[in-house]
C-alpha cells in the first residue's frame, strides 16, 4: 500500500493521533500535511511499550524496491492521543 492510502486507513481509525517515531512525536494531522509520499508501506497493528505501559498502535514499516521491509528506523507508530498521554512521553 501506498504512505498516502496507509493514512487514510489510520485517520479512520484515530479521531485524535500522535506518531512516534526514533525522532519525533507529532500529531498524526500535522505528519500527513507535511508528507506528501508514495512510498511502498507495509501497516500491521500491535502495540507500544513504554515503561511498562503497553498501549494498541498501528505500525507503518517502509518497504524498499523489493518489497522487504527497511530496517533503518524509519518506520513509525500511530497511537491514539489518549494512549499517548498513557505513556508519560
């Protein structure tokens, strides 16, 4: 799937949103304003551990030209704003 189509589908699923990634955390809204990308993306939900608090997110994992995920870090997690608040960050 498409970055673009992958934040269709989590907007859907969030009303309010905080990505985290290995840099920053952002308000889902302010990451897909500022992305305009059509990246290969796999997404698959879990969870976020911080401190011993685990909370539901979805995971977005860049693919590369072969389809296989990149192991660079630079994926993301979306977690809802409550959860976010949840993990103390």
């Amino acid at each position: 799937m498409k970055l673009n189509e992958a934040f269709e589908e989590i907007r859907s699923e969030y009303d309010d949103a905080m990505v985290i990634t290995r840099d920053y955390d952002r308000p889902l809204d302010e990451v897909i304003d500022a992305t305009r990308d059509e990246r290969e993306v796999w997404v698959e939900w879990g969870e976020v551990i911080h401190e011993g608090v685990r909370v539901p997110a979805t995971h977005v994992f860049f693919l590369d030209e072969d389809g296989y995920m990149l192991r660079d870090g630079s994926g993301f997690a979306v977690v809802s704003a409550v959860d976010y608040a949840l993990l103390g960050r």
